[in-house]
C-alpha cells in the first residue's frame, strides 16, 4: 500500500513549520535575553557614571572651596575684608527684607531674619537655633551701627592679625562673639529679673506673672558686632599697651587703660540697667 503523498507534504510542511517555530521562539528568547542584559548593563553604566560624576563635582566644589579658603588667607587684609563683606551683604539682607514688608506686606525674609541672625535665650535655648551665635555677631540694626562697628573693627584689626596671624585673629573673633552671644542670653535670662525685681509687687502678683515676665526677658534679643570687636580691641590693648586711644571722645589714655575703663564702665551700666538700648553685657562678654 502506497502512502498518500498529500499526507506526506502535509506531514512535511507541518514539521517545518514547528520547526521554524521553535527556532523563532528560540531566537526572540534570545533577543530578549541579550537586550535585557544590555540593558542592565546601560543602567549599571550609566548609575557608575552618574556617581562618579557627583563624586567628581563634589571634589571640584570641595577644591574651589579650598581655593577660596586660601584666597581669603593669603594676605592679611583679605581676612579683615572678608569679615567686613560678610557684614556689609548680612546687612542688605536686613534692609531688603524690611523694604519687603514696607512694600509688599511679605514678612516671611524678615521673620527668617529675626529668627536666624538675632541671638536671645528664646531662639538660642527654647528653639534650638544654636546658629545664632554666630549669625547674630554679623547683623547690625542700621546703617550707623554698621559704620561705627566696621570703622572701629579696621582700626584695630590690622596690627592684630599681623602680630597673631590670620588663624589665631579668625579664630579669636569668632569666639569673641560667641562670648557675647553667651554673655547676653546668661545675663538678660538670669540676672536682669532678679535685678528688675520691685519690692512693691505683691506675692500675689509675683506668683501670677512672674512666667510673663520671665518670658520677657527671654524674648528680649540682641545683634551686632560689637562683641566680637570689643575682643579685637582687647587683643590690640595686650599687645601694644602703651599705645594712644582716644576715650569718650575727649580723653587720649593708652590702651590697656582705655579698654579697662571701657570694659568696667560696660559692666557698670549692665548691673545698674542704665545702657538703655546698648547690650552693654555684650561688649563684657567678648572683651573677655
């Protein structure tokens, strides 16, 4: 019996077309396979790339960092300029701030302001805000305040930072205003309710509001350059004694007596609460 050659071209056809299948199905698997790899190794790439890249911007803002660092030490001026832009720029932000709220009723800059460049027990203590004090000693509260702090800081800061040198001059300013800073909060936290105390307030009266009160002197704030200067002004009086100040305006005496005088009649004033709006227990603090 002789087979059907139909069936046979059937059976033929049929086994070449499984296996064309199979081997499409094979070769896709494949392609799939190879772009998913491919691809792992596009994103494996690419995720290296990026970190180094970030690496490598780090290294590079690290390195101009550095560079400017050097910059700002590499002459003894430049260090004494520095501190001065940096006041001078901390002082435009107060007055842009305030020309904000004038015009435009926006308090937002000016609360930031207040809250991160104002030193008092409330921000430093309750809040936590420990940056204040350093941001404080570089506010001032007008334009007359900046002048006479930044005329009395480069008339004493260049014989300082050439007799000390640079690291030890940064170094002494900034823990004079911290000083400050320190000296403030203690003082207005501590003393000044025991010394405001009236003996004609009842117990009554005392007992029900002496949490305001307390208040009240945490809030009270302070700023200015004043502080870390008076440390400037302190290191110039050790190092050249003798030389020649001029005191209250009218009296030239030399200068560990006119910083002594300065300092003690600043502690006075404090004690006897006389300093009006001057925070005379800031200027203590640095000097010392």
């Amino acid at each position: 019996m002789q087979p059907d050659i139909d069936e046979l071209r059937n059976i033929r056809n049929s086994y070449f077309k499984n296996n064309e299948y199979e081997r499409n199905r094979r070769e896709n698997s494949e392609r799939l396979r190879n772009r998913h790899n491919y691809e792992n190794y596009n994103y494996n790439f690419n995720s290296n790339r990026n970190s180094y890249n970030r690496k490598r911007n780090n290294r590079g803002l690290i390195e101009k960092i550095k560079i400017i660092i050097k910059t700002i030490f590499k002459k003894d001026e430049s260090v004494v300029y520095t501190i001065i832009a940096i006041n001078i720029i901390v002082y435009m932000a107060w007055e842009y701030a305030t020309y904000k709220q004038e015009m435009f009723f926006d308090t937002d800059l000016l609360d930031f302001m207040h809250n991160y460049f104002t030193i008092s027990w409330t921000n430093l203590v309750k809040r936590k805000r420990y940056c204040t004090l350093l941001t404080s000693m570089f506010s001032h509260e007008d334009i007359i305040h900046l002048l006479s702090n930044m005329v009395s800081f480069y008339s004493f800061s260049l014989p300082v930072v050439r007799c000390i040198g640079k690291k030890k001059f940064v170094t002494s300013y900034l823990l004079s205003g911290i000083g400050s800073s320190i000296a403030h909060v203690s003082f207005y936290h501590w003393i000044v309710p025991e010394l405001n105390k009236d003996i004609n307030r009842s117990i009554f009266y005392n007992f029900l509001f002496s949490r305001y009160i307390k208040n009240t002197y945490d809030n009270i704030s302070s700023l200015g350059a004043s502080g870390a200067i008076t440390g400037v002004n302190t290191i110039f009086s050790c190092l050249y004694p003798t030389k020649l100040i001029t005191y209250n305006n009218f009296l030239r005496l030399p200068a560990w007596l006119t910083m002594t005088l300065f300092i003690f009649g600043d502690f006075y004033r404090s004690l006897t609460l006389t300093n009006g709006h001057i925070d005379t227990i800031g200027h203590v603090g640095g000097g010392k």
